[in-house]
C-alpha cells in the first residue's frame, strides 16, 4: 500500500512581552531624561531612584519623579513595579489636591486596569471582552498621548486579534506599534513588532517578507543584546528555512535557539525549539527516506510532548501531538496514528483552535486514505477546506486539496480529482511568486511533496488522453510539465535581464559586489594547505555568514527598488509554440521523473507523443551504472548505456530527426545522453544525432527571443577556457580537498586532478575555428579572464574543465577555473556570479 505523507505543525513565536517607552512623557529636563529617550531605561531607573532618595523635592516634583519612575519601569516590562508607583503618585496627588494631576494618574492607573483585564479575559478565551479592554485602554493612552502605553496596548490587543484569527488587524496593529517604537527609539518594540509582523507574512506564506522580518529582528535583538528575543527570531528564521526546504540551514538556527534557551532555563522556549527540530528532521526525512532521521525525529517529539505537558501548554501539546500521529502514519501503524491526531484533535476543539483543528483533520483523512476508506478520507479532506478557508491558511489548502485530489480518483471521480489537483497547484504558486530568491523558489517546489501536485495531475491527464485522444489532454499535460520545470529559471532570466539593466539601488549594488568578493577570498584561503583544523571551521563559519548576508542583501534589492514590482516575466509556452520553434529535422524530449512513474514527451513539428518510464528508484540505479561504466576507461561493456537508450529514447522518430533537444529532470541533469548505445546499432547517440540541452522549453524560447531582440550580434565565434591551473591544490596533501568536501553539501569525492585530455580539446577548438577563436588555457583559464570579457561578443562559450554541483546550495555550485593564490577571484565561477555576468 502507497504511504502518504501528512501536515506538520512547527511553531513560530511572536513576542508579546512586557515593554515601552515614550519621549513626550513626563520626565524630568535633566539626565535622566536624555537617558530615556536613549532607550537606556536601566540608567535612567538607577538615576530616577537616586535622586528620589537624595534630593529634596517638592510634593508636586517628587510626584512627578513617581511618574518617572512607573513609567520607566514600564518601558523595562516591569509591570507591577509600574502601577506600584503610579499608585503611590496618586496617592500624593490626592494629598496635596492636584486636580491636573489626580486626573493624569488616575487615567494611568485605569490604563494598566484595562491592560492586565484584557489579558486576563484572554487567558480564560473571553476574546471579545479582552479586545474591549485593550481598546480602552488605547483610547486612554491616545488621551494623555502616551506613546509608551499605546505601543504596547496596540500589540497586545494584536494578539487577541490574532487568536481568533484576524490576521490582518493583528498586522495592522503592530505596524502601527511599529512606527511609535521607532519614533520613541525603542529598540526592543521594535524588534518584538518586527517579529510579530514577520509572522504574519508567514501565515500568509509569504516567506521571503517573514524572512526579512525576523533577519531585521535579530539584527537588533544581537546588537541591544535582548537574549529572550534572539532566541525567538532565531527559532522563527529556522522555521522559514524548514518551509523553504533548506533543512540543515534550518537546524543550525534552531540549535542556536535551544541553546540560549536551555542555558536560560526558558521551559517553554525549549519545548517549542524540540518540536521544531523534530519537525526539520521529520521533513528531511520524508524528502530523504532517512530512517535516522526520523528516529531522531520522533525522540525531540517525545522530549518536547513531556515538556509541553509539564508546563501545561496546550497548543504546544497539540502541535507535538499531531506530528507524533505522523511518524506513526508514516510507519504505518495507523490506529496508534489515530489515537494521538484524535488527542490532539479534542484539544484544539477544547480551546477553539480553528487553524490547527484544519492541520489535524487533514491529517486523519490521510490516514483513512491509507486504510482504503476513500469516502471517509474525503470527508475528513473536506472539512480541513472548510476550516482553511475561514482563516485563510494556503499551507493547509494546498496539501488538503492534493490529498482530497488523490482520494477523488481513487472513487473514480475524475472530474473532481482534476478540479482539486489545479487547486492545489494555483495555491502552491501563489506562495512561490511571493518567494524572492530563485534558489528558493526552485527548491520550495521540489520539497515537502508539492512537485507531487504537478506529478499527479499530468498523471491524470495522460490517463484521460488514452480515454479520450482526440480531447488535448495530452496538451494539458505539457503544460503542466513545463509549469513544474519552467518557473524558476523564467524568473531567473528576467531577473537577471533588470540586475544588469543598472537600474537598481547603487549602494545596494555596490554592498552585492563587496560580499562576492569577500566569498571569493574567503574561498581562496580555504584552499589554503596549511589551515588549522580551528582556523577552517573559523573560515567555513564566516562563509557561511557572507553567504547569509547576500541572501540577505538580494532580498533587499527585491523589496526596496520599484523596478522589481513591476517585473512582468514570460509566459509558460504552449505545445503549439513550442512546436513552432522545431523544423523538421528537430525533435525535443523532455522528461518527468516521479517516484512510482514517469513519463517522457517526445515533440516533433507535427506530433507529440508520451511514453511511460519506470519509477525514479530504477532510473537512478541505471544512471549511476552508466556513469561508473563509462568513467572506468577499462570497462567494455555498456549494458546499462543501452538499457538506458531503450528506456528514454524513442522508437518513433523518422530518418528525417538529426538534431535533439534534452529537457532532463531529476538525475538525467547528470546523464550525458551522448554515450547512451542504440542496441541494434551499437551507435553512440551522439554519432546518430546532434544534442543539446535546455532546462524548459519555455525557457528556450526566452533565450532564442532575447538573441532576436539583441541589436549587437556577437562577432566572434567561439571563447574557450580549459585544462586550467589547478596543480597547486591538487598535488599538495589532501588537506585543502578535504575542507572543500566538509563545507559542500553533498556526498561525492570532490577529485580536483587536472584532466588529461582538457587540454587536446581545447588544442582541437582551436584548429577548428582557428582565427575565430579565443582561446585560454592553464593559468590564463581563469575567472579574471572570463569576468573581463565581454561575453555577449561570443556566440559559444567553452569550458572544458571541472564542476562541482551542490543540490542543497545550489549558489555553491560552481565551474572550476584556474585555482591559485589571487584573493580578489577564487577560480570557483559559481551560480551566483553567472547570473551577473554579460551573456
């Protein structure tokens, strides 16, 4: 029986504690009060408090000290403290008959009433009554304009209206707060409404806006040193990364968070920070099909459940609840699987938690899915819609209409199954458009089984094209698998077109090309043969952070200049254009790799024609056979070369076919087709057809149309670069190579040996182009070379060297040039540079 995988419930923080301050206050005109609006409340307490002991005041100063002092303490989240003060202020004003004053504090006093209220009311789940209160107590502090009251009554009452849902008022309200705590230079209202208004977008699944939220927030809480808030924002960041499919850059934070917390003795923060690691794990074992992943999955669940009930957190215990019932589906013990998603489910109704009730539901009906209760899955499916759309939750829609979608066809209603299936994938894209770095985007796809929703509906559409040939499903079905290939590297070319049009922000530009250097140097001395085994972790950690702080910078080029809100990108193309850009001795193929199944669509000028391929597990067996076959230059015999051409390439194709255009997918990225072996024939592809790749075919329409549009044609035929300099790496120890392997992220030996025939191949372009030819070889192969050239001269560029391809980061991967010891270029061309470079 097919397993299917279930909802997770990380956990983000928003930041509600006490805190705020105001320069438009009371304060004395003296020290202190040029030491309150620094923010420096605890200075200016100590000073306050002195001088109320040593100084001698008159009733109406020494009231107005009171004042000071509570609102200092307020301003520190000392709340008690607080209205202790304001009361004995009060108390004095009332003595000595200060009308102006007996009112002012007494709206103060009425202030902290309506505040603690209203907590209170929300503790017990009365929402309506704690709104009212906070209102109050807004309209109070608006009254006597005490900005430091009405900071922290806006946020407060964003939380009740969060609660129940409100998502968007919760946002409003901390903007608000946001702008005062900024006026007032309060750091810490700052960098808790910036956090708070990174969970919104996150609700909202627009990740890259939460990202720069919680980034923000964290700068602060490290600068001011706000130990209780950094651990929030590092947990918050970890979760975005999880959603993201950047798992161990995920766990990194989240380590970084239970440690603060652990060290601090902060209960629930730990609790929280377990079922977060345990969820990163869970994900990165479903994605991987890591039984260590998910032992160590299920043991920070555990730890987290006895915390959570220790501390008496039910939201935490719902959460950790739900994911234990997913480690059961996912090993198929199902009734236990239902026991916990029914525990949890009773509590979310207990506290009417409708969010989370949609996550559990969901989750149940996958279960009833795997036991073959198709209708009762269905039922649980559609509840789980019901719930999301009232609050408007995309991360539940998407996966309930997929599993919904699944069970649809499983009774056989097709019609409904396709419906759901288009649902599911306009919701996924809907989020991913909001994702602003295109790594990002692409690996957002590719995790948490949203590039199942495409898989499914081509399955299913190819399914009604042999039903039904002569109704363009098989069309369909094209679109779809461009849709799923075409996106990331469409947006990558626009988005590479306006970086290079010099439009953008030059300070921002100018910090982008800073950082690339820094990453080039730092990259030059990790080649360095001498480090310390100190020395490169310190190397490899400070990488790590120029390698955040881009990201960082890119996101803020894409949200601050005007030029990428209107960015128009290009359309996924039709089956009838495609077609168009074949002649008739052209033919593409592109392929979809899925775990059960494939396909591989085979376009000529006139036809289309789709052929089934076996399951992913088999085709990457045979794939990396071939590639040990063909690299053992003893080896002669090429069986899985022609068990592969039997498989991928078709039988159809007339005499008339020369030329070939591969769209890959999954581990074909890493097949040369050229050495596949037609059985019969014993004929390299290569010897029967020209070939050549493309990423998507929409995006090779792009490219052709941009050459089109392009006034200055190239005038030189060919740039080549090979058998560069790399000897003082490779022959020295090991040492430098190891460091290499331990920073990239992936588990191939990186072999950095030159190439013995690098060299006769670059000799050979040579005598083929001869003059139209440029060419570079050893230490002139090298990044200074191919950065100082103006690339769009060339109609071909060469590289006959090594590369090194990281799935997890695929920023890292990289051409490798000459390597030697010129800091300013590292001879790593890597993804990131290209995108800059003049093609």
């Amino acid at each position: 029986m097919k397993k299917r995988v279930y909802i997770l419930i990380p956990i983000l923080i928003f930041l509600f504690f006490p805190t705020l301050s105001n320069t438009q206050t009371n304060i004395s005109n003296d020290k202190g009060k040029i030491l309150y609006k620094k923010g420096k409340y605890q200075e200016a307490l100590k000073y306050f408090s002195t001088k109320i002991k040593n100084v001698n005041l008159t009733k109406e100063n020494e009231i107005r000290l009171l004042i000071d002092i509570s609102l200092t303490y307020w301003s520190l989240g000392k709340v008690t403290s607080s209205f202790d003060y304001i009361l004995k202020a009060n108390k004095l004003s009332k003595e000595i008959q200060h009308v102006d004053l007996i009112t002012y504090t007494k709206k103060i006093i009425q202030i902290h009433e309506y505040y603690n209220s209203g907590k209170n009311y929300r503790r017990k789940n009365d929402y309506l009554n704690s709104k009212k209160s906070f209102e109050k107590a807004i309209k109070l502090a608006e009254s006597i304009n005490k900005k430091e009251f009405l900071i922290k009554c806006l946020r407060q009452l964003s939380i009740t209206e969060y609660e129940v849902g409100n998502f968007k008022d919760y946002f409003l309200l901390n903007q608000k707060a946001l702008n005062l705590a900024k006026e007032i230079n309060h750091k810490k209202e700052e960098c808790r409404c910036l956090n708070n208004i990174g969970l919104y977008y996150w609700k909202i699944d627009n990740y890259s806006k939460a990202l720069q939220c919680f980034e923000d927030a964290l700068k602060i809480s490290m600068n001011e040193g706000y130990e209780s808030e950094t651990t929030k924002c590092l947990n918050n960041i970890s979760i975005i990364y999880k959603e993201l499919g950047e798992y161990d850059k995920s766990l990194n934070y989240i380590y970084q968070s239970l440690e603060q917390d652990t060290k601090s003795n902060n209960l629930k923060g730990k609790a929280i920070d377990l079922n977060n690691i345990g969820v990163t794990f869970h994900s990165k074992a479903i994605l991987n099909n890591s039984k260590e992943d998910f032992v160590n999955a299920e043991k920070y669940y555990k730890q987290c459940l006895n915390l959570a009930r220790k501390l008496n957190e039910k939201r935490l215990e719902i959460h950790v609840l739900n994911n234990i019932g997913a480690i059961y589906t996912f090993q198929e013990k199902f009734e236990i699987a239902l026991h916990y998603f029914h525990l949890a489910l009773n509590i979310s109704k207990e506290i009417n938690d409708i969010e989370d009730q949609g996550y559990i539901l969901n989750n149940i009906g996958i279960v009833h899915y795997n036991l073959g209760n198709f209708e009762e899955s269905t039922k649980y499916y559609q509840k789980a819609i019901q719930l999301a759309l009232g609050v408007q939750r995309g991360q539940i829609l998407w996966e309930a209409y997929l599993e919904l979608a699944k069970a649809n066809w499983k009774q056989k209603n097709i019609k409904e199954a396709l419906e759901n299936y288009k649902k599911s994938i306009d919701i996924i894209e809907n989020i991913r458009s909001q994702i602003e770095l295109e790594e990002y985007k692409a690996r957002y796809l590719g995790s948490d089984k949203r590039i199942e929703a495409y898989h499914n509906i081509i399955d299913l559409l190819i399914f009604l094209n042999k039903q039904y040939p002569y109704k363009d499903y098989n069309k369909r079905a094209f679109n779809y698998l461009e849709r799923a290939k075409a996106r990331a590297f469409l947006d990558s070319i626009e988005l590479s077109r306006l970086h290079l049009s010099k439009r953008l922000d030059i300070k921002l530009q100018n910090k982008e090309k800073e950082l690339q250097k820094d990453i080039s140097y730092l990259y030059t001395k990790l080649l360095a043969a001498s480090l310390s085994p100190e020395e490169k972790e310190r190397i490899q950690q400070e990488l790590q952070n120029r390698e955040e702080e881009l990201e960082s910078v890119k996101r803020e080029i894409r949200d601050k200049d005007p030029a990428y809100a209107g960015l128009q990108y290009p359309k996924i193309i039709s089956l009838s254009e495609a077609q168009k850009l074949l002649d008739k001795n052209t033919a593409f193929i592109a392929y979809c790799i899925s775990k059960n199944n494939g396909w591989g669509f085979s376009i000529t000028k006139r036809n289309i024609n789709i052929f089934p391929l076996p399951s992913r597990g088999e085709i990457q067996n045979l794939v990396k056979q071939h590639l040990f076959d063909i690299t053992d230059k003893n080896n002669k015999n090429f069986e899985f070369s022609k068990k592969l051409y039997s498989i991928l390439i078709p039988h159809e194709f007339t005499k008339k076919i020369k030329r070939l255009v591969i769209i890959p997918d999954d581990i074909l990225h890493k097949l040369p087709f050229e050495t596949l072996i037609q059985k019969n024939t014993q004929n390299w592809l290569i010897e029967n057809y020209s070939i050549s790749y493309a990423p998507s075919i929409s995006s090779l329409r792009e490219i052709i149309q941009r050459s089109k549009e392009n006034k200055n044609k190239p005038r030189k035929d060919i740039l080549a670069l090979g058998d560069p300099y790399i000897y003082p790496v490779s022959k020295k120890n090991n040492n430098s190579i190891n460091t290499l392997q331990n920073f990239y992220s992936f588990n191939n030996v990186i072999n950095l040996s030159p190439l013995k025939y690098s060299g006769i191949e670059i000799q050979k372009i040579q005598a083929l182009f001869k003059k139209k030819a440029q060419i570079y070889t050893q230490k002139n192969a090298s990044e200074e070379t191919i950065k100082s050239k103006n690339l769009s001269d060339y109609k071909i560029i060469h590289f006959a060297t090594h590369s090194l391809i990281d799935d997890k980061v695929p920023a890292r991967s990289a051409i490798i040039l000459s390597l030697d010891e010129d800091p300013n270029e590292d001879g790593f061309l890597q993804m990131r540079e290209i995108y800059n470079l003049h093609l």
